[in-house]
C-alpha cells in the first residue's frame, strides 16, 4: 500500500500542491477565527469583564468544521471536473490522431478487396452464430490506468489538506479558552499571542522551502495580520449595538 502510495505521489507531484494549500488554507483558518474572536473581544474594550468561553469556543469550532467541509467539498469537486476535462481531452486528441494516421496510410485496390471479402465473412459467420445461440450481453468492465488511479489518489489528497488546514488553522487561536470559564482580557491576548506565533512559524516554514528570505515572509504573514486588527476593530467598536 505505501508503495503504491509512494508512486502516485511521483507520478502526480502532489506534494508541492498540498505543502502551498495547507499553508495557505492554515493561514486563512487562523485570520477567519480571529475575526470572530475580535468580535467578542469588543465586549471586553467596552466594559464587559468577562465572556463565556464555552460561547466562543462553539462559534470557533462551528466556523471551523464548516471551512473544512467546504474546503474539502470545493476541492474536491473541482479537482474532479478539471481531471475529466483533461482526460477528454485527451481522448479527443488520441481519436483525431489516430483518424490522421488512418487517413494517411494509402492502401492498394486488391487490399482493399481482400478486407471487404473477410468482412463480408465475418458478418456472414457471426450472423450464423447469432441463430444458434442467444446474445449475452458481456459488460466490460472499466479498467483505471496508472495515471487516473494516481490522479484519483491526489485528489482525496489535495481536498484533505485543503479541508483540514483550515480547520485546524481554526482551532489554534481557541487554544487559551480551553482552559477558563470566563474568558478575560488576558485571554484574548494569549490567543493573539498563539496566533502571532504560527503566523511566525509558516513564515519561516515559506522562507524555507522557497529559499528566500525568511524575515521577509515573516513581515508579509504579520503585515495581513495587523491589518486585520486595525480594519476590524474600528469597524466593530463603532457598529450599534440593539441596546444603543
């Protein structure tokens, strides 16, 4: 089994693929659970001690197994739609070269009369057959190549790691509420802190691999989320509440 495994992730090359989507879809999981975290946190910012964390752990986990189903859904249904294409494609361009060569190959009169002569046999012979016993329908049975089992093996694949970095990306920054009842200011500020550390750890993980600068990409991955905290937050303090 991890033989065959091993060959379909040479032939596909799917391991780049999935590095880039967990890396992304991780990075996208954390920033989407800190929107809503930033949401509660509001109510700290405005006079409100504490919030239950039990309330914002079910907001966390449920935001989060919905991004898994969705990614997994979505890559998985697009991934096999884009593999048919292909594959059709493909066929379509075997038939148009095989009808060229067809029509190239030049062949003499008698050659000619000699292959209607046997077809003309061969009907005659399987019509005869055909009286003296029943058709039975013979189902073929469709036989994947190496190419199609190794593209159907990177598909689950890619819409695994599409669907569950997300999902764990989500489940990171709920870390700290784990562990209190009421969720406080230093709370938050222990699941800021867990975010700004993986967002660390990708952008070393992207410098790595790339070969580039690590700091650089450490900056760009925090730049996304400071910009987060200043575009949310005013937005959120200033939004009216029912009670205002």
């Amino acid at each position: 089994m991890l033989t065959k495994w091993k060959t379909y992730l040479k032939i596909t090359q799917v391991s780049s693929i999935a590095r880039r989507y967990f890396v992304n879809n991780f990075y996208d999981g954390m920033l989407t659970i800190l929107g809503s975290l930033l949401g509660f946190f509001t109510y700290i910012l405005t006079g409100t001690p504490t919030v239950e964390s039990h309330i914002i752990m079910l907001a966390g986990i449920g935001t989060s197994v919905s991004m898994f189903i969705s990614g997994f859904s979505g890559s998985y249904l697009s991934e096999k739609a884009e593999q048919q294409k292909i594959k059709n494609e493909m066929e379509r361009a075997m038939g148009n070269f095989r009808a060229e060569i067809s029509e190239a190959e030049s062949q003499s009169e008698e050659e000619a009369i000699k292959k209607a002569m046997l077809n003309d046999f061969v009907v005659k012979k399987l019509r005869t057959s055909r009286k003296k016993r029943p058709n039975r329908p013979k189902k073929k049975k469709k036989v994947k190549t190496l190419y199609e089992k190794a593209e159907s093996f990177a598909n689950k694949i890619v819409s695994l790691v599409n669907g569950g970095a997300p999902l764990l990306g989500g489940l990171v920054p709920l870390i700290p509420f784990v562990f209190v009842r009421d969720a406080g200011l230093l709370t938050f500020i222990g699941s800021f802190l867990i975010i700004t550390v993986f967002i660390i750890f990708l952008g070393v993980f992207l410098g790595y691999i790339s070969k580039g600068s690590i700091i650089k990409n450490v900056l760009q991955m925090l730049l996304a989320f400071i910009i987060t905290f200043l575009v949310t937050m005013p937005i959120l303090l200033f939004t009216p509440n029912g009670n205002s």
